[in-house]
C-alpha cells in the first residue's frame, strides 16, 4: 500500500514512522529510531530511508542521522532542521545542555554571534560538521549538571540548557568556548539587574574550580555587583595560589592579592565594556 503526503509517495511503513514522527512531535531522528518506529531491521530501515530522502520526505544530515521534511515546505525536498534540536539529537541519551557562548546567545547576553554551537554532555563525541553547523561538545561529570532550563525552540520542541548564571560561571570556566573572558563579563554587565548575584554565587562554589571563584569575586567586586557579604563567601575559598584573569593571554600584568589573580586583562578594559 502507497499513501500519499503533500504529493510525495510513500509505502506504508514510512508513513508509519512520519506519523509516529509528528505525534512525538520530532523532526530529527536516527537509523536505530527509525527502525524501531517502523518495526523493521536496521539494514530495512536504512533502505526505506533513502528511498524516502530520494522522494523528498527526509534530508540526510549525516550518516545515520535524517531531518524531516515538513508538510509545509510543500515541494521542497531538502530541510534543514534547527541546529539546537540537532545537537540535542547529536548526544544520543546522554544528559546534555546547550551552554557556553551558545547560551549566552539565546540568553540575549552577548553582542558577539557564535560560530559554534556549544553542548556540555556527558558522554565524550568528537566535534561535528553538519550542514555548515559546527557543534563542539564539551565532556563533563554528571554530578556537574546543574542550574538548568528548558528553551523552547518551537512551539512544540524544546532544548536544555543552562540557565544564565551558569552559562555566565561555565564562560568563567572555560572562557576559549565564550569568546574570551572580557566577553563573559560583558554578558555579567548586559545582565546586571537581571542576573542574582546568589545563584552565581552558589553555582561557583558548588563548581569549586579556583579560577573560577577568582575570576568571578573579581569582577562583581570591579562592576560592584555584589556586596562585601557575598563576595566575602567566595573570598574565604582562596587559597594562595594565583591564577590569571584570561587564560586566553600570557601570564603577565599586576598581581592583585585581594583575588589571588593576575590581572592580564587591564582593568580599565572591562570596565569599558560597560559601554559597549
């Protein structure tokens, strides 16, 4: 039996998988997914599949992995889906969040668009290339998932990922995935007002990574964000050791023993970013 959709033929067992499909109200989807839906073998799946991207009812985003052509597109052929719900398809059953510089994006706290999608995931994956997306995966702990949100990136689908504070402490972390340090604490300012200074705070300590807690306590303290009580609760974790500002840049510049940091980002610097 052939069923028709949008003018596009399709056997039965396709049709059975759009439908399933559209009633989980996905678009992205794999081999192993597809051939579970239609009850079919991998190899039968696999088959089925490109006879369908053929008749312009998948697109092949990359091996084993198809995007659905929408009913609306009407005779288009080949769809991209949204880059977010291909990362989130990316990761398998891992946890993951979308994080870094790419929620800071969607968080609307940098100027700065992003070349690559950032995805903190439990499982370790190479980076990707799909359909001129990159998608870069950054591996972390599961006891390190945390501060997280749901971003609805359709009407009908949605993405994890980390709420601003965290994006805001994981920049601090890892700032080579954030454009840079100086660009985190643009996105500190741009969310002044909005951010709470609390939840950094904790997210920072329950991270307990030492630069962190520096590069943080040091910039609330410069942007006064933060008063003398909250920022003592990230000073009383210093320990002697000093760590650098930017770890981007080489280990130079003033020494500030209030932080235990070297400040290879001149402070004046930052402190024009206020307007920017």
């Amino acid at each position: 039996m052939h069923v028709r959709y949008n003018n596009k033929t399709m056997g039965a067992r396709t049709a059975r998988l759009i439908a399933e499909l559209n009633e989980q109200r996905r678009t992205v989807f794999t081999v192993d997914e597809a051939s579970r839906l239609m009850g079919v073998t991998t190899q039968r799946a696999r088959d089925l599949l490109s006879k369908a991207e053929k008749r312009g009812l998948v697109t092949r985003l990359k091996p084993g992995l198809f995007n659905l052509v929408p009913f609306e597109r009407g005779h288009d052929t080949f769809h991209v889906d949204n880059p977010y719900l291909i990362a989130r398809a990316l990761v398998g059953e891992a946890s993951y969040f979308i994080s870094h510089g790419s929620a800071l994006e969607l968080h609307a706290l940098t100027t700065q668009p992003q070349l690559a999608i950032s995805v903190s995931v439990t499982r370790r994956l190479h980076p990707q290339f799909i359909q001129g997306y990159e998608f870069r995966f950054i591996k972390i702990d599961a006891a390190d998932v945390f501060g997280l949100s749901d971003f609805w990136v359709t009407p009908d689908q949605a993405i994890k990922i980390s709420d601003p504070e965290r994006s805001i402490i994981d920049g601090l972390h890892q700032p080579q995935h954030a454009g840079g340090v100086s660009e985190v604490a643009k996105a500190l300012w741009i969310g002044k007002g909005k951010l709470k200074i609390e939840r950094l705070i904790e997210y920072a300590l329950r991270l307990d990574v030492g630069a962190v807690i520096r590069r943080l306590g040091y910039l609330l303290d410069l942007y006064q964000m933060a008063d003398r009580q909250r920022l003592e609760a990230l000073r009383i974790k210093l320990t002697p050791t000093y760590q650098r500002l930017e770890p981007l840049l080489p280990n130079e510049g003033a020494m500030l023993a209030r932080w235990r940091i070297r400040l290879n980002i001149d402070p004046e610097e930052l402190l024009a970013l206020r307007h920017t």
